[in-house]
C-alpha cells in the first residue's frame, strides 16, 4: 500500500460491556474503548488474564452485544441488525479462530472448512474448490480427507484457520489461536496467519499472550481496566 493511508475496515465507538452481578451491582469490563482498524493490518491485543480481550473480540465480531457504543465494519453498523441478520453477516464478512478449534468430529477437513460456505448456501460441489485451495495453501494439501482426530493439534489449528477464510472475510478475528499448541506448532502458525495478512491483504485482529506473535504485529493494542491504549 505504500506511504497512502490505508482506508478504514472496523471502528468502534465508546464500547461498553458490563455484566450483571445482582442486587444491583454490575462488573464492567469494558469502560469506553475505541478502535480502528484499517484494511490489511495485522493488530494485536495484549492484556492481562480476565482484561477483556475475548470480551472485546466477540462484540467486535457481532457474537455479543456491547451495553452502549458502535460498532461499524465498513459502513455497516453491526448491531442495527436483527439476529437473523447478524447471523449472515458474521457467516459472510468474518472469520473466527479460537484457542480451540471446534472442528465437527464427523466430518473431513475439507468438509469441515467448506462449512460456512454451506451455511451460505452453496452446495458441497460449489464449495470444494476453493476449501481444497485454502487446505493448500495452509499446508494440508494432503490431509483433505482426514478427520480431526487424525490430525494433530497444529494440524486441526491450521484447519480451523482454513475455514475462517472460507467465504473471503473482510475481517479475521482471532482469540489466543496458539494458545493449545506447543511452541514450535504455535510459532509454525504465528508464520501462517503473518503470511496470509501480508500475501492476501487480510485483516486480522488477533487477542494473545504471546510475545512472538506481538512481535510480528503491525500495531499492539493493550486492554487494561476497561480501557484500550495503543502499545506499540
């Protein structure tokens, strides 16, 4: 992209979260955050245990929404929307991975990477193609027919982060991805998620602990009471 500024993918505005203790008290987890992320970065957000991190992430993702506050990717205004609506749009415009990959157990890897473009609609022969690409290109061109339990963790790891490109996401979110995985497996995938932000242009915010892949960021974000400051 050069010196040019980068055009703005996700902002949030004055994001809330807090969480119902009773009798009248609530614990507050996130006390006005804002954020912006521009369109192929690779950001990180770093905190302490129980910081918000994951909190942050969901809402950012449209899977819980924030007591007050915006979220808007593109001109989108994600929380607008009806739960129906929602659904489809995080299914077509985001992409998950989690510190545990929540493979279907029945099913092969390509199958389980072709998953959300099923949901989309598209038919298993419409969806191959592309899963068997994705598959390639995290280094599993020979596993498409394995199930999860014949694959390792880093294996099952890159299989989850196969099918969160699935239907092309604007934006990939991902919590702790390494966070299961030993240290050689954890660097291997800190490579992979680098490379495919700097070769495709896809924009990841990512939540760790994880000094190697703090490294590896284009900005770090740090979470601490309720409140984001840029870290690096």
């Amino acid at each position: 992209m050069g010196m040019t500024r980068r055009s703005i993918l996700l902002t949030g505005e004055n994001i809330w979260k807090e969480y119902p203790m009773g009798k009248n008290q609530t614990l507050q987890v996130l006390k006005g955050v804002d954020i912006e992320i521009r369109k192929g970065e690779f950001v990180v957000i770093v905190g302490p245990s129980g910081s918000g991190k994951s909190t942050l992430l969901h809402l950012l993702g449209g899977l819980d929404r924030p007591t007050d506050g915006i979220i808007k990717l593109g001109e989108q205004n994600v929380f607008a929307q009806t739960e129906e609506q929602l659904a489809i749009f995080r299914n077509r415009s985001l992409g998950f991975i989690f510190q545990f990959h929540h493979l279907l157990p029945e099913f092969t890897a390509l199958e389980n990477v072709c998953m959300p473009a099923l949901i989309a609609g598209k038919t298993i022969k419409e969806a191959t193609p592309r899963g068997q690409i994705l598959l390639e290109q995290v280094g599993l061109s020979d596993r498409l027919q394995h199930k999860p339990n014949e694959l390792s963790g880093g294996e099952q790891q890159r299989v989850a982060v196969a099918r969160a490109l699935m239907n092309n996401p604007q934006l990939v979110l991902a919590d702790e991805p390494s966070g299961n995985l030993d240290e050689e497996n954890g660097l291997s995938l800190h490579r992979l998620l680098v490379h495919l932000s700097e070769s495709f242009g896809m924009t990841f915010v990512v939540a760790t602990h994880n000094i190697d892949l703090t490294r590896r960021a284009n900005r770090v974000l740090r979470l601490s009471e309720g409140k984001l400051s840029v870290a690096r």
